[in-house]
C-alpha cells in the first residue's frame, strides 16, 4: 500500500502496532519489540487516514475495536515516533432499534425489528456478515434473544462503508408464540422486547480489581406494540431516570389506545473506575435490571 501511494505521488508510514480488543498498553518509555501488526498511516495534518491494509472488508480509515484507541509506533526515516490511534466517541458508537410489534389473543408475539449499528457497535456484526455463511447467521440469531421460543423467518444486513464511522442496517422478523402470558381475563408482558440485561450482579462480592470500560457508547431503543383489543391496562412500572459515572439510563412508557409505546436509552461511560466502586457499579446495573425485566398487567373488560 504505501509502494502504490509512493507511485501516487502521496506520503504515507508503516506504523507498529499491538493489535487486539485485549491488547495491552505498550510501555512507550522502553525502546523495544513489544508489537504484534503493522498498519499504515497517511499523514495530512487534521484529515489523517489510518487504513487497516490487512482486511479485504473494513471501510478504509476505520480502526475499531482491533487497532483503535492505542499508542503506536509511527515509522519514519529520522523522527520514528509513538502516536495514538483513533478514538471513537459515545456519539459515534450507536446503535438505534425500533420495534413494531403485535400480540394476538394467544399471546404470540410478531416483531419487524430495524437495527442501525454505527463504529464500535457494528464490529461483530461486520465480522459476521463478511465471515459467516448465512446459515451461521441464522444460528446465531436464534440464539441470542432472551424471548421464549421464537423464530427468526427472515432477516437481512446492508452495510455502509461511504463514510470514516461505517454502520450497519439490520433488519429481522421475530416471531415468538409464547411471548406474552394470559391467565383468566389477564394479559402479562413484558414492554422491552429485546434490549434486556439478563441477569444480575452480586452484591455480596468483593471487587480486588479496577473496573475497565473501554470505549463508550449509545444504546436507543423504540418499541410501539399493539395488544388485542378490549384490554386496559391494570399495572404498569413507572418510568425511570439513572445518572452516575457510569453512565446514563431512562426508560419511559405511554399507553395510546391499544397500544404500548416504549422509549429506552443507555449511554455507558468508558473509564476506569477503582474497585471501591463496585458497590455503586453493581446497584447500577441491578436497577437496569429491574426496568428491563419490568411487566405490564392488562385486564379484559367485561
């Protein structure tokens, strides 16, 4: 790559680097072999382009979770220098959902769900469309939701590569005939289709070690579903609001006629936090817990 841009007429530098989403930090004071890949950089003062030569699928100027946000070593000729890779915002790493959905009088669940995943967040999905064959997909699809046996009839990715953040399109249908539970002239369910933490953290544990974020980012999430009618609602959560170092977290609710509006934010914060953070950490995510898991209760009229 950098014989081609020669021929070009444009600059560019083999950069070392330690590359991997566990990689660690290169210890920049001690000249040595501590590097593990080598990527390439095109200086052009505010616009300079970092291109990972190595894949035949990332866009070009995109680092991700592979060789972002690190220290470098940028190889020139007399002035060899350690840099930093690109770092990408909360604001770049963000994924919006929005869910119509239906319920029947059985309580199946119907879902067209569309997913948007930009910088970060789209990491593993282009993996798995650029290495996977679409039976894998398939595979995984069933098997990374928290509803009650459900299908996944059809799903289809498009991907963005026309830009530095690339972003990925998801589309699915979701069927799932045990979604929601009706016992007598009640209707159970649960509002937060599918962006669900799924279990809790102990409270009782004794953090030793500092807690590491990597990189943060946005999680938006809109869910409108239509339930049979002649319901209204008899128990609702109320909505709820979190700010902390750790992040930000709200979850608000609205019933339109036969209709559950949803609206659900999560922005994490990256940092490292100090074990003797634990214990805020774990009612963090705890109460997160709750509202993700909370039901509604709706009862027939008669």
């Amino acid at each position: 790559m950098i014989a081609l841009l020669k021929e070009a007429g444009i600059k560019a530098n083999n950069v070392l680097i330690k590359a991997g989403d566990d990689a660690t930090a290169i210890l920049n004071d001690f000249p040595s072999q501590q590097f593990n890949h080598v990527i390439v950089c095109v200086p052009g003062g505010k616009d300079t382009t970092w291109l990972e030569c190595t894949s035949q699928t990332v866009s070009p100027g995109y680092m991700g979770s592979f060789t972002g946000n690190r220290q470098a070593l940028l190889v020139d000729d007399l002035t060899s220098t350690v840099v930093r890779t690109p770092k990408y915002t909360k604001e770049q790493n963000l994924q919006t959902r929005h869910i119509t959905a239906t319920i029947d009088e059985e309580g199946k669940l119907s879902a067209k769900v569309v997913t948007k995943s930009t910088g970060l967040q789209q990491d593993d999905l282009h993996s798995l469309i650029n290495e996977t064959s679409r039976e894998e997909q398939k595979k995984r699809l069933q098997r990374i939701f928290s509803i009650p046996n459900y299908d996944v009839p059809a799903f289809t990715y498009f991907e963005d590569k026309n830009q530095t953040v690339p972003a990925i399109n998801e589309t699915l249908q979701i069927e799932s005939n045990d979604y929601a539970n009706i016992t007598g002239k009640r209707l159970f369910i649960r509002p937060n289709i599918l962006a669900t933490y799924t279990s809790k953290l102990s409270e009782s544990e004794t953090r030793e070690n500092d807690i590491l974020y990597s990189y943060p980012f946005i999680d938006k999430d809109s869910v409108m579903i239509a339930i049979p009618e002649g319901y209204t609602v008899e128990a609702a959560p109320k909505p709820m609001k979190i700010t902390n170092k750790f992040g930000n977290y709200s979850m608000d609710y609205k019933i339109d006629g036969n209709n559950i509006l949803l609206q659900r934010v999560y922005e994490r914060n990256s940092g490292l936090f100090p074990a003797s953070d634990y214990k805020g950490f774990v009612d963090f995510y705890n109460q997160i817990y709750k509202a993700d898991q909370a039901k509604m209760v709706f009862v027939k009229k008669e």
